[in-house]
C-alpha cells in the first residue's frame, strides 16, 4: 500500500475592513504572507487588511495578534 499524503488544513479569514486602524501587525506576523495592506480607504480613512488569496493555514495568528480583535479565522 502507498502511503497516503496527508493535506494542509485550508483557513478562511475575515476582516471586519471598516473597524481596521491599519496597524499592519497580522501582516506582519501571517507566516505565508497572505495578508497585505488594501490599496483603498475604509470609512475611517486607513489603508484595511485583506487576504490576498495566497495560501492560508487556518494557523490564526492573525487574529490573535490583531488590536482591534476584528480578524476571524476558520479552517476549513
């Protein structure tokens, strides 16, 4: 029998955009860099976090770094 390969567990993020102050902490810390600053301003006039579409664990530091706690994470 060949040994199966076990797959990555895929995470979903959400951010709540209009609440982000655009501090850049879950960018920093998201260790496959699938978070980066928007190139739009969010009702209160900072830059907010998105997921990029790259690659996501599901690890959730991003949440758990985030200030505000505006960040869910979910695998899936």
């Amino acid at each position: 029998m060949a040994a199966e390969k076990k797959k990555k567990a895929k995470g979903k993020i959400v951010i709540e955009q209009e609440m982000c102050k655009a501090c850049g902490y879950c960018v920093d810390h998201c260790p496959k860099k699938s978070l980066q600053l928007s190139d739009h301003y969010n009702a209160k006039g900072y830059y907010p976090a998105e997921h990029t579409g790259g690659e996501c664990t599901g690890c959730g530091i991003c949440a758990l770094v985030c200030p505000e706690a505006i960040i869910e994470v979910w695998k899936e």
